[in-house]
C-alpha cells in the first residue's frame, strides 16, 4: 500500500516524445496506457494532478521555421500538435476511470475548454486531471516555459519533468560514459553552467517564483509514484537551496 502523499499538487511536464515510445512520430496506445495508469495511481492516492503535454512528436516550430515555414505559422502548428497530444492523455485518463479536462491556451471550443485559472483550480480540488495544452498559447514559446507558468498560477508545490534520462547530467550520458548526475542544483547554477534542464525562461520563472523542479525518467517504471511519496533518490531536484562545490553535488562514482 503506498504511503501518504508529500505533495498535494504538482504539475507534470510531458514532452511529446514520451509518448511516441519507440515510434519516431505519433503516439503509441499502450505507452499513453501506462502513463495514464501511472497518473491514475498517484491521482488516487489524493495528488492534484495537472499536466502541460508537449507536441515535440507531431510538430516543433522551430523545425519547420528552419525548413522556411513563418515562424509564428509553425508555432502555431506545434501549439496544436499539444492539443492533439492532451486529447489522446484525455482519453486513455478516461478509459482508466480518471476525470480529467483538456484546457487550451487557444480557443477551440468544439474540442476542449478555454484556460481559466479558477476553473482549473476547481477541476484540480474535484479531483480531475487537468491537461493544460497549446502552452502558453504564444509563439516564440516552449511547452517547458508553459509548465512552469501553470504550476505557478495554480500553485503546484513541485514541478516534475519527465525524459529520457533519470536526472541531469554534467554531459550527455548517452554521448559521454563519464558523466555525472547531479543529485540537487541550484537555479543559478544551471544557468552559468548552461545545463540543459529546461529553456532559460523557464528555469527564471522556476527560480524566481521558487518552485522547486525534478526532473526524472518516466520510462522507469513506478518513479512518479515514489517521488510524489517523498524519495528523494529518483532524478535531480532544481531549487534555489545553497549553491554548493560541483563535486558535493555529484553522486559517488
Ligand atoms: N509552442 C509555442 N508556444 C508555447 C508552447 C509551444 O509556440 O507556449 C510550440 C512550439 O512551436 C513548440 C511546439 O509548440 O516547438 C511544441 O512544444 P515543445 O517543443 O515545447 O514540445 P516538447 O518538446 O515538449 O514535445
């Protein structure tokens, strides 16, 4: 039976590619059938649950600006590859018997409904999952950037980004053997040291507001629960505690 809950509402980044699997597009039914099982469990064990769903897997404006599109046209495109990508969450969220609401930054009321603070906090306090898509519903934006703002307007104690590794790295793992991850960082030190954690602006609004971030790997399996039930061993925790010597920060070798 798992234990009480340390979080009462967090806010979960999803970036489109965690749901495409193995597929270098779309979506793959039985991953969206995990996550959603995953987001379920922790959902029941009283977790406010929002999420911001990103559209890396279907579009990202950056690349089709680079392959001549206008900008803010292909930002658009990605914004609503997210509301592709919420509406698929939605589903299998609703096939496990969990509640949950797709709320757009863009307006498209055949689809889903509008972002409005209030109501995604009441959606919250009922228990529903909210889905928050088309980021900001700004170009020239991230769905990273998007994440931290709704977890500060609704007042999520945690921010937890879900990828591909389990925390952050001083190198890309996958490129370089000898890299290190990092058990806790500083806002700071993550921008003078250029971490990839998240996009500049998101990582100051984090800072600023101090929320604090984790960032994990969603593949494993059971991680969310465990971090939403206080382990502090899962990924790398980003807030704005003391600024320590790199090498405190590192986990044995
Ligand atoms: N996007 C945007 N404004 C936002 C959030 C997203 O214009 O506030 C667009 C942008 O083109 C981006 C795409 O939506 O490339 C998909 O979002 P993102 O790249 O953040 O998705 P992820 O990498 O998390 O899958």
């Amino acid at each position: 039976m798992p234990s009480a809950p340390t979080y009462r509402r967090i806010l979960l980044k999803l970036s489109g590619e965690a749901l495409m699997g193995e597929a270098d597009y779309g979506v793959d039914p039985d991953i969206i059938a995990r996550l959603a099982e995953e987001i379920r469990e922790v959902r029941d064990l009283g977790v406010q649950t929002g999420i911001v769903i990103g559209g890396g897997n279907i579009f990202r404006g950056a690349g089709l600006a680079n392959a001549g599109m206008d900008r803010v046209t292909a930002d658009h495109m990605g914004m609503l590859a997210t509301v592709m990508n919420a509406l698929a969450l939605q589903d299998a969220l609703e096939r496990k018997g969990v509640f949950a609401r797709v709320m757009s930054a863009l307006r498209i009321n055949e689809v889903c409904e509008d972002y409005i603070r209030r109501r995604a906090i009441r959606h919250l306090e009922k228990g529903r999952v909210v889905l928050f898509a088309a980021g900001t519903g700004n170009p020239f934006f991230t769905t990273d950037t998007a994440a931290s703002l709704r977890a500060i307007e609704v007042g999520a104690e945690l921010l937890l980004k879900a990828t591909k590794v389990d925390g952050v790295y001083s190198a890309d793992p996958v490129k370089d053997p000898a890299a290190q991850r990092y058990e806790r960082l500083n806002y700071d030190e993550v921008l003078d040291r250029r971490l990839m954690v998240m996009d500049t602006t998101a990582i100051v609004l984090c800072r600023d507001h101090d929320l604090a971030l984790r960032v994990f790997d969603i593949k494993q399996e059971g991680a969310l629960m465990r971090i939403v039930t206080g382990d502090q061993d899962i990924g790398t925790t980003v807030d704005n505690g003391t600024y320590e010597p790199a090498a405190s920060h590192r986990q044995g070798a």
